[in-house]
C-alpha cells in the first residue's frame, strides 16, 4: 500500500525518497501565471465581465479542487486526473492568449 509520508513514499515496508519536482513545478506555476494575466488581458477589449470569470475560473477551481499530496491544504480532494484537466485548461488558456 502507498501513502505520502512527509516527503518520502512507502511501499511494502521500504522507503523510497520523493522525486526533485521543482523543474516541473516552475514550468507548471509559470504557465499558471501566463494564463492568470494574458487570458483575461486578451478578453478585457471583449467584456470586462467575461475577463473577470475568466480569471475567477483560472484561479478559484484548482484552489478548490487538488489531488492530495498535490498541495499542503486540500479543499475538495479529487483524482490526480481531475488535477491534469485542470492543468490543461490553465495551459490551453495561457498558449491562447499569449
């Protein structure tokens, strides 16, 4: 059985070390980023009101909803493919808008 251990895994008794991660989360926040400000950028001359969900949206559901393990605080905890669609949505909205 696996369970996250303060930063190591077990498995079947033994311990293996956590993987370095910090690579893929720069690029990750970075892309979190881009979306975060180029998508409701691109939709300001549209609506404000849509900038404004958009934004909302980009922010509010992956601070909702995470992967235990994902983050230090889970709000409503779902499926790590849950978290990969969201990523993606943040991702598709940043390489739209930029």
């Amino acid at each position: 059985m696996t369970s996250f251990d303060g930063g190591c895994h077990r498995y079947l008794g033994g311990l293996l070390e956590r993987p370095d991660d910090r690579v893929a989360s720069a690029l990750r926040f970075s892309s979190e980023l881009v979306a975060w400000v180029a998508t409701p950028w691109a939709l300001w001359g549209q609506s404000w009101l849509l900038a404004v969900l958009a934004v909302t949206i980009l922010i509010g559901l992956p601070t909702v909803f995470s992967t235990p393990g994902d983050k230090a605080q889970v709000l409503v905890p779902v499926s790590g493919s849950v978290t990969i669609l969201l990523v993606l949505l943040q991702f598709a909205a940043a390489v739209t808008s930029a």
